[in-house]
C-alpha cells in the first residue's frame, strides 16, 4: 500500500487462524527454545492452576505481528508494543484484527491498533507504528 492510501480508521481484513493445536504450541516451544514444561506438560500445567498446557504467548504476539505486518510491509515496520491480556490452550480459536489510529503526514509515519481475540474474549492488544519515508 501507499502512504496516501493508508488512512484513519482504514482496516486490514481480519485474520482466522484454525483452532490452536498442542502440536501448534510445541513446535513453536521447539523454534523458540521456550521449553517451559507449563506449555506442553499435561501434570505441571494442571498443577501451576491451569486447565491445559498453555499457549506460548509469542506464538499469539508472532502471529498477530506478522499479520499486521503484512498488510503494510514488514520493512516499514519501525515500532512494535504488545500487551498480553489472557492465556490461550488448545482449542483457542485466535482471530486478528486492527485499525489505523493515527497518521502523521510530516514524518509518513502511521501507528496501527491490534488485537487478537478467542472467540469474544480479547487476549492480545498492541500496536505497530510504520514508515513510510523511503517512499518518497
């Protein structure tokens, strides 16, 4: 996209990922080095209080990134946040979605609104801020 093109409130299409499967979170532990036993240990996760192994939480943070980084360009891509609101276990049916929030025409910069949800329940909030300056 162009930076003319990329207006306030513009949004990209949502983003439906398959429901998360415990093969999911295990390979990504493996890519990550995460190996915490909390992610793919039936016995430790249930004792920690959880009702299953958990999501790793880049994994979600990863996927909503990349998503939103695909819309504008991972290479204009100068500022990422995440916050992570709840944990995701198999099952999770992850959905991405975002928004324009604010455009800065001095320094072609744009700062896009991110969430991830399971289901209703939001678990992944941030924002990305992009560049647009080589551009010109």
């Amino acid at each position: 996209m162009r930076f003319d093109q990329v207006l306030p409130g513009s949004e990209p299409p949502p983003l439906e990922l398959p429901p998360l499967t415990r093969t999911d979170i295990v390979r990504y532990q493996g890519a990550s080095g995460d190996m915490n036993p909390v992610h793919h240990d039936e016995p430790f996760a249930t004792a920690a209080g959880f009702p299953a192994p958990l999501g790793v939480g880049m994994f979600t943070a990863g996927c909503m990134a990349s998503w939103a980084s695909d819309w504008l360009g991972p290479s204009r891509v100068r500022r990422t946040k995440i916050r992570f609101r709840k944990p995701v276990f198999p099952g999770a049916r992850l959905s991405f979605h975002g928004k324009v929030a604010a455009r800065d025409d001095v320094h072609r910069t744009v700062e896009v609104e991110v969430w991830g949800k399971d289901g209703d329940d939001v678990v992944v909030t941030g924002s990305l801020t992009f560049s647009f300056a080589e551009d010109l």
